[in-house]
C-alpha cells in the first residue's frame, strides 16, 4: 500500500513540477521513469561496490548495462507505444556533444587500471552536478545555450 501511494505522489508532484515550470508532461514523465528505474540501481550499485570482493565491477556492469537497455529497449518501445516522434536535432546536438564530454571524462579518468580514485569519483559527481543544473537553468529560462523550438 505505501509503495502505491508513493507512486502516486511521485507522479502527482511530477504533473505539479510540469505546471509549475511550464514544461510538457511527458518530460516529467520521463523524469519519474527515469528515478524509477535508476535508483534500485544505484543501491544495487553501492551495495556492490562497498562489498570487499570485487564490488567495483558489479556496480559498473550494473550501471553500463542499465543504461545500454534503456538506450536500445526501453527508448524504442516508447516510441512503438506512442508512434512516431519528431526529435529536435537542435536540442539534442550541445545533449549528445554533453554525453560525448562526459564519456570520454570517464575513460580519461578509468585509464588507471579501470579504478576510480574519491578525488575522480568527486570530479565525475562534480560534472554530473553542473550538467543537471546547467539542464535545470535552461528549463526555467535563465540561460539560453539550447535553441527554442
């Protein structure tokens, strides 16, 4: 029972979020969709990685192969429910040149033997962080680095 009423909460504070900033529904939907099934992975993640044998890995299989399901199953079946799509290349390039960024952040800083020291982990956390609220400024109107469409 509490999981449904949290559910429902999540998703009536997700419609109150979109009214709020004037942003369309479906974006917050992607937003609740998104936490949901990011989150058991993110416990499954620390729970992995703070284990003594071998955690580390766990944790990164865990979040590569989450995050390669959505990208190749979860996007695709969305657009098959919904039909067709029109994606806004304007919008999705400075997303794309952000994950590109990001990535090859990531491999600069795995290049010592696959591991993550805390001072890269707070650098990656650090750009993760900047990226949301550079996404967070351009959605109430602060910055205007993305095209409007």
């Amino acid at each position: 029972m509490l999981i449904v009423v949290a559910a429902e909460g999540l998703v009536r504070a997700a419609i109150g979020f979109g009214d709020l900033l004037g942003t369309p529904p479906f974006v917050w939907g992607l937003v609740v969709v998104a936490a949901g099934t990011s989150l058991p992975d993110l416990f499954v993640s620390l729970r992995a990685a703070s284990a003594e044998s071998d955690g580390g890995v766990t944790s990164m299989a865990n979040v590569l192969g989450s995050n390669t399901f959505d990208l190749l199953v979860a996007v695709p079946a969305g657009v098959l429910i919904v039909g067709t799509t029109t994606v806004d290349f304007a919008a999705a390039t400075p997303m794309m040149a952000c994950l590109t960024v990001a990535t090859l952040v990531l491999f600069t800083l795995l290049r010592t033997d696959l591991s993550l020291t805390d001072r890269e982990a707070c650098v990656l956390l650090a750009a993760y962080v900047a990226f949301v609220g550079w996404i967070a400024l351009e959605t109430v109107g602060v910055v205007g680095l993305l095209p409007v469409g």
